[in-house]
C-alpha cells in the first residue's frame, strides 16, 4: 500500500521559515523519523519511506503554493496513489498556532495551495492536515503575516507541535483518517 504525504510551502531561502512553509517543515520531520532524505525529482522534493510496511512518498512541491496541484496529480497519477491515500499539510490562519485540525474534505478557506490542488484533481475531498498560524495581522496584512517569519514565541513551542504533526500524519498512514482525526484532532 503507498501513500503520498505532500507539504505545502514555497521554495527558495527567503521562504524557509515562514509561516506559509509549515508544510515542509513537518515533511522535513516525518522524512528524519522515517530515516530519509529529500532529493531532487519532478516538481519538487521526493522522500521515500517505509512505516509499519506501508510505503510513504513525501513531498515538498516546487511549484510554488498557486500551482501546488500540479506536483499532486503527478505524484498520484505516476505512482497510482488513490485519492484516499493522499494528505496534504497545510497552514491555516483561522486556528489558534499550533491547533492541529485534520479532516477528510473541506473547501480551500481561501488557500491558494489547497485551491490548486482543488482544481488539478477536481475535487475536494482529500485528507488535509491544518497547522494553525492564527490570524495576528492588521488589517490588508495576510500576506506579510502568512509569508513573516515566526516570533518569539512560536519558536519555542515549533519543535513540539512539528513533531505532533509528524506523529498525526504517520497514524494518517497506519491507522487512517477517523482513528487519527479522534487522537489528534484540538491537541
């Protein structure tokens, strides 16, 4: 059985520790757990794992974010990964830092990552897990909010909830959708 774990960020060294490329930090991490590494491929980064006898693939497309559905449709239609398979990890500005949510469909919430992948594969209804970056920004500010970098506070407790999110989306892959929505979900 394969699975297609993708994390949403935007490549290059300006973007590697905002809040927008949560997703390839916590990729970062379940490619370390899984004792992998990344290497170049077609749009983006592959890492190839294996846990518990499940095939892993984890993904940090390079498309940048707006055409981050290009990288999934390839990924799934070249290694015939099954929508129900699929997660992607992603940040989310209306949860608090830190909430983990994971959810089986939902709408992009105004996330061009997730609006993408929406419109490549045409549908919705794939597992997103959402890390939350809150909405601390004035007013006509999201995009220097979602494309800063972390404060002070947020880099404390980074580490711990990367991890937490490294550990949902391997139980994503073990134990499935509703048993690691039940664990994790508000932790």
């Amino acid at each position: 059985m394969k699975y297609l774990i993708v994390g949403l960020g935007n490549k290059g060294p300006e973007y590697e520790n905002t809040r927008h490329n949560i997703g390839f930090k916590v990729a970062e991490k379940i490619a370390e757990t899984l004792g992998t590494s990344f290497n170049t491929t077609n749009f983006g980064w592959m890492a190839e794992g294996k846990y518990k006898g499940r095939k892993v693939l984890i993904l940090k497309p390079d498309t940048y974010m707006n055409l981050s559905g290009n990288a999934v449709r390839f990924w799934m239609q070249k290694e015939n990964i099954p929508l129900e398979n699929v997660l992607i990890i992603t940040d989310d500005l209306v949860l608090p830092f830190g909430t983990l949510r994971m959810k089986m469909k939902g709408s992009d919430a105004g996330h061009n990552g997730l609006k993408s992948i929406n419109e490549m594969l045409q549908t919705q209804n794939y597992a997103r897990l959402r890390f939350g970056i809150s909405a601390d920004f004035s007013e006509g500010r999201q995009a220097d909010y979602v494309l800063g970098t972390w404060n002070e506070e947020e880099n404390e407790k980074l580490g711990e909830r990367i991890e937490k999110f490294s550990k949902a989306s391997l139980s994503f892959v073990f134990a499935g959708i509703g048993n690691t929505m039940s664990a994790f979900n508000g932790k």
